[in-house]
C-alpha cells in the first residue's frame, strides 16, 4: 500500500472503506498517526458520507486524564487482501486517523524526502 507525504510533513494513506461488507468501497485518506494505539478515527462529516452505522460508546481517557465517552460506528476496510471490520471512533477532527493497531505486523516505511510512503 502506497501513500504520500504532503508539504505540512504528515504521511497519508489511501483505505477503501464502506459501510457494510458488501458495499462498494470509497477512498478514505488517513493520516498515519504512530501516537495513537488504536485503529481509526474518523471525521463526522465523513461517518456521516460514508453512512456508517452507529455502534455503542467506547471509554477513553484523554491526554489531561479525563474520562469521556465516545460514540463508535462500524467500518469495513480492504486490508491486505482481507475484508477487516473495524470500530470507529467519531471525532470533529481534520483527518480521518490511522492507528498503529493496523500497522501491527506490517513495515511502515516514510521517505520524506521523496514524499513516499509505503506499507507492506
């Protein structure tokens, strides 16, 4: 899987998600985020496009060490030749976020000076 480095230095990936296992996939770019252990966070105004269907609420503690609820949806992304259903975290944020639970087993390589970025 290939993705880029844009002119603000963060690497993006390129996810084919959809709402349901059998839907048509839609592109969904993902700014690699090695902070975050989880899978992905992903924008309302695109949980929202893509029509994912409301989860549960999952319990995060945050940086400050608040506690907080969070509303979680179901996606299905294509993952390296499998279809991988995932929960997704809804946020108001720029970027749809991909954790290091989807890098687990995998080699992340960024080139910035080429502006690349590779994961196998």
């Amino acid at each position: 899987m290939n993705g880029i480095v844009d002119e603000s230095l963060n690497a993006f990936l390129d996810v084919p998600v959809a709402a349901a296992k059998g839907d048509v996939r839609t592109s969904l770019r993902v700014w690699i985020d090695t902070a975050f252990n989880g899978g992905l966070v992903v924008p309302r105004r695109h949980v929202e496009r893509l029509g994912l269907r409301q989860g549960s609420t999952t319990a995060a503690v945050l940086a400050d060490g608040r506690s907080i609820d969070l509303e979680t949806f179901t996606c299905y992304l294509d993952w390296f030749g499998q279809t991988y259903r995932t929960q997704v975290v809804a946020n108001d944020g720029q970027f749809p976020l991909l954790g290091t639970v989807l890098l687990a087993d995998r080699t992340l390589t960024i080139d910035y000076k080429a502006k690349t970025v590779e994961l196998d």
